[in-house]
C-alpha cells in the first residue's frame, strides 16, 4: 500500500518521530484526558484517531486485563508502531479505522476518546454524532483540542506564511475561528450530537526544547509537518535557517525555549 493522501499521510510520515523527540506533548495531554473519562477496570474504549497509542496505552491500563481498549487510525504506520508498543497488553487493539466514521456496532463502548483529531475531520459535527451512538447510555466522550498558542510559537508560524498558498493561509486562519477557538463552541458540538452533562477542563502543555535543532525535530514530528510540506522545496534551506535563528532568538538563560500551549477538554455523556 502507498502513503495515504492529506493530512494522513501527513502523519503517516510523522509517525517514526511522532512523540519521540525528546518533547512530551501528546502524552501529557492524552494523560489529562484519560484521567477525567475515570476509565475503570472491565470497560471497553475506544480511541479514535489513536495514533501511537497517546491515550489508548494508558487507557488500556485502566480498563485492566478484563477490559478492551481499541484504537483507530488511518495512517498505517501509527497503527504499526502503535501495535508494538502495546504488545505487552493483551487487552489493547489496534486497527485501520476512520475516524470520522467508524465502522463499528452500536452501543458497544462505555467510553470514546479523540485526543487531538477532529480538527483534522472533514465533519466534525457528523463524527461526533457516530462517536455518541458507538455509546452504551450513561457512557462517556472526551474530545480534547487546542486553546491559546504561545506568542513565541505565533511567531515560528509566521515565518512560514510567505511560504504557503494563500488558500492554506487563510484556512488555517479560518480554523483558529470557528467550534474550536472557544469553550461554548466545543460544548455546543457535544451538545448537538445528543450528549449531555457537558463541561469543559482547561488545562495546558509546556513544551520545552533544549535547543533551536530539537525545535526542528519537533516541528516535523507532529501537525506542524504538514506546514513544511507545503513549503516548497527551494525555499526549505532559507525558512529553515530563519526558523532556527528565531528559536535561538527566543532562547531563555538556560539556554531552553518553552511554549505553553493552552488545551481544552471537552466531556459530555450518553443519556
Ligand atoms: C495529532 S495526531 C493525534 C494522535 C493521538 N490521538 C495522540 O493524542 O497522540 C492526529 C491523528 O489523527 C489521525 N487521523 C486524521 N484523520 C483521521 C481519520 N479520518 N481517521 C482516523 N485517523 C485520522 C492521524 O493519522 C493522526 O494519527
């Protein structure tokens, strides 16, 4: 099978570095996230859009060997690493799946995680009405997804934008508006699908980088790879140099650059 299309295949190409750059991102978010789902032991999850397995490992060790925990993906390569690691969980799944559709039965998981994915759906609002009805009544979702971004991170993305179709400029800028620039949004889009008991948990990341080279390892490790993709190619050695320079620019006495990255989880339950 060749790389699959968009933003997939995006992460498909992501997926060897995916979280392993030194950086802890997706792990501490999907940690907050499983948290508030008090997943139990015995239940059965399902992780949509898991990735490498952020929420899907710690899940599976909450539902405990007489529990079942699946995750799906669509990039392959996730889903291959993803399976490695779990290996020494034998209640842990992995497979191909859209997310934005899965093809499974009805009232058949007590909990549904999305830990940074539904930006990445084509129809956020229909996803999240099929996550509800994967729900037995009284089960839970929790979406997460990203807040305020850091001035300094603002400031590396910046650097990009003459570099980038202006239609992709502009849907990025459409992004940063819409369901997922505030509270009521998300909670709206919960609301919607048929979901009740909805709140939202703030919380935040920090991201520490020990230098401006594991900045650049980070930024092709994760969404912002899709940015470089679009760069083209002659102009790759001077955006990256003046990436490089602003993030040393940025550097504090320690020489490190940190970026706090407001996040947003979103709960609600089946009726
Ligand atoms: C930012 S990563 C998050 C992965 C994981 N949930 C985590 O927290 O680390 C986004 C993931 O969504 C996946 N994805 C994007 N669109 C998808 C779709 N339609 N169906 C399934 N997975 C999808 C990508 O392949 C990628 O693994």
């Amino acid at each position: 099978m060749g790389s699959p299309d968009g933003i997939v295949g995006v992460f498909d190409r992501a997926a060897d570095t995916y979280e392993a750059v030194g950086v802890p991102w997706a792990g501490p978010i999907a940690a907050r996230l499983v948290a508030e789902l008090d997943t139990r032991p015995g239940e059965r999850v399902l992780d949509v859009g898991c990735g490498r397995g952020a929420a899907l490992g710690p899940l599976a060790e909450a539902v405990g060997a007489g529990g079942y925990a699946l995750g799906i993906d669509l990039a392959p390569r996730m889903i291959e690493l993803a399976a490695r690691d779990l290996a020494g969980l034998p209640q842990a799944e992995v497979r191909i799946g859209d997310a934005g559709a899965p093809d499974l039965p009805p009232s058949s998981f007590d909990v549904v995680a999305a830990s940074l994915v539904i930006f990445f759906l084509p129809d956020p609002a229909a996803a999240l009405r099929s996550w509800a009805e994967l729900l037995v009544s009284g089960g839970r979702l929790g979406v997460t997804t990203l807040g305020e971004k850091d001035p300094g991170w603002t400031a590396v993305d910046r650097l990009f934008e003459p570099h980038l179709p202006a239609d992709l400029v502009a849907a990025r800028a459409r992004g940063l508006r819409g369901p997922y620039s505030s509270d009521a949004g998300m909670e709206r889009l919960l609301s919607e699908a048929g979901l009740t008991k909805v709140r939202t948990i703030p919380d935040q990341v920090t991201a520490v980088f020990h230098d401006p080279e594991q900045f650049l390892a980070f930024s092709w490790s994760h969404g912002q790879r899709s940015m470089w993709e679009a760069v083209p190619q002659d102009d790759h050695a001077r955006l990256r140099e003046d990436v490089l320079a602003e993030i040393d620019r940025q550097r504090d006495a320690t020489g490190s650059v940190a970026f706090v990255q407001e996040v947003r989880h979103t709960l609600g339950v089946r009726p």
